[in-house]
C-alpha cells in the first residue's frame, strides 16, 4: 500500500459505509418510499439497531446517499467561483460543470423521484436537508452564477448577460439530458440523444453557451 492510500474501513465506518451502499441500491432499484430501514439494514448485513447508531431515520440516509454516493456535484459546484481567472478558462470549466451535473442528476433521478410522488416526504425532506446545513438544489445554478459573476468582472465573459440566467439554462439542459438518459435507456430512437456521448454533450452544451457569453472581440481561453 502506497502513502496515499486510503486505509480500509473497520469497525464502525465499515458498517456505516456498508449501509450507504445498501441504501443507495434499493433506493435505485425499488425507490425510495418502498425501501425500509428494515431492508437497508438487512442488505447491509447488520441489525436495524446498528443502523441506527449511524443515522437517525431513513431520511438521513437518503441525504447521505446523495452527498456520499451520487458524483460529488456539490463539492465541485461549491468551489467553482474560486476557479474564476485561472489558466484554465471558462470554456474547460463550463464542461466539467456539465459532465458533473449529467452525472449526478442521472445518479439521482431513480433515488429521488419518489419524493415527488409524496408531498409530506417531500417537506420532511426538505427539512432534513436545513436539519443537516447540507446545499439544496438551488445551490448549483448558485454556485455556477456566482462563478460566471467572478469573470465578467475579470473581463472573460460579457458583461451583456444575466449569469443566474445563464446558470440556469447550463443546469436546466444537464437535467433534461439526464432525463432522456434514463428515459430511453438504450432504446433512444435516432437523433433523440444529441449528441448521443455524455463527453460530446458536455462540450457542445458549455461551447453554445459560452458562445453568447463571450465579450465582443474576446476570447476565453482553453477552449474543450
């Protein structure tokens, strides 16, 4: 084992981290409302009283999961506007937004969907995030608008543009894109994937947009 590998989980993380994989698996495959405590605990290999030394209720579980197991989208999102100015560039960073959010939305469509189905789920989800500080939904066209905010005011983005708006529409097509994913499967009749790889999505969405929101006579750098 190298320095700077990560030390195998014992004891208690090891239960902990057995009960996420577990929840995240049922919750993709039989949702959310029809997976139990009782299941998780079952799958995972231990009591129910043992999963309930890590987590208070299913819904923390379901929170976990999301930040835990889906694709670290929050993270990235959250240190997005510190990236603002680099060698990088907008064009390489709106794409690594992209793919990350086609990523994560695809993960957590199948866990999620279910809240919708259930308005007292969806309160009491929503409450667990407040109880837990844990980013809401809200937080990724936030994070992004504040990122696009950071380098109109460096002179890399024009100034004639919303970024809120432009987040927006950013987010909105890595969700709808996410959706047709799951929708079709494989089974996606021709030219209803546009483009079909999650790769060429990333870089043709960042590029579109970045199309208008490039200063007149500018240039953004590290184009994908």
């Amino acid at each position: 084992m190298t320095p700077d590998a990560a030390a195998p989980l014992t004891g208690g993380a090891l239960t902990r981290s057995r009960i996420l994989d577990a929840a995240a698996a049922l919750m993709t495959t039989v949702g959310l409302t029809r997976t139990t405590t009782k299941q998780i605990a079952r799958e995972a290999g231990c009591s129910e009283a043992a999963l309930y030394k890590h987590f208070r209720n299913k819904e923390e579980i379901f929170v976990r999961v999301l930040h835990e197991r889906a694709p670290r989208f929050s993270d990235a999102m959250e240190q997005l506007p510190r990236r603002a100015g680099d060698d990088r560039g907008p064009a390489v960073h709106l794409k690594e937004v992209a793919l990350a959010a086609v990523r994560f939305y695809r993960r957590s469509f199948p866990i999620a969907a279910s809240l919708f189905a259930s308005p007292e789920l969806l309160a009491t989800h929503r409450r667990k995030l407040d109880e837990l500080g844990t980013a809401g939904p809200q937080n990724a066209t936030q994070h992004l608008a504040a990122y696009l905010t950071a380098e109109q005011k460096l002179g890399r983005v024009s100034t004639g543009i919303d970024p809120h708006a432009a987040a927006t529409l950013l987010i909105g097509a890595c969700f709808h894109r996410a959706f047709l994913d799951l929708f079709f499967g494989s089974e996606a009749p021709a030219g209803a994937l546009r483009p079909e790889g999650e790769e060429e999505f990333a870089a043709e969405t960042a590029r579109a947009l970045l199309d208008g929101l490039t200063p007149r006579g500018g240039s953004t750098t590290a184009t994908p």
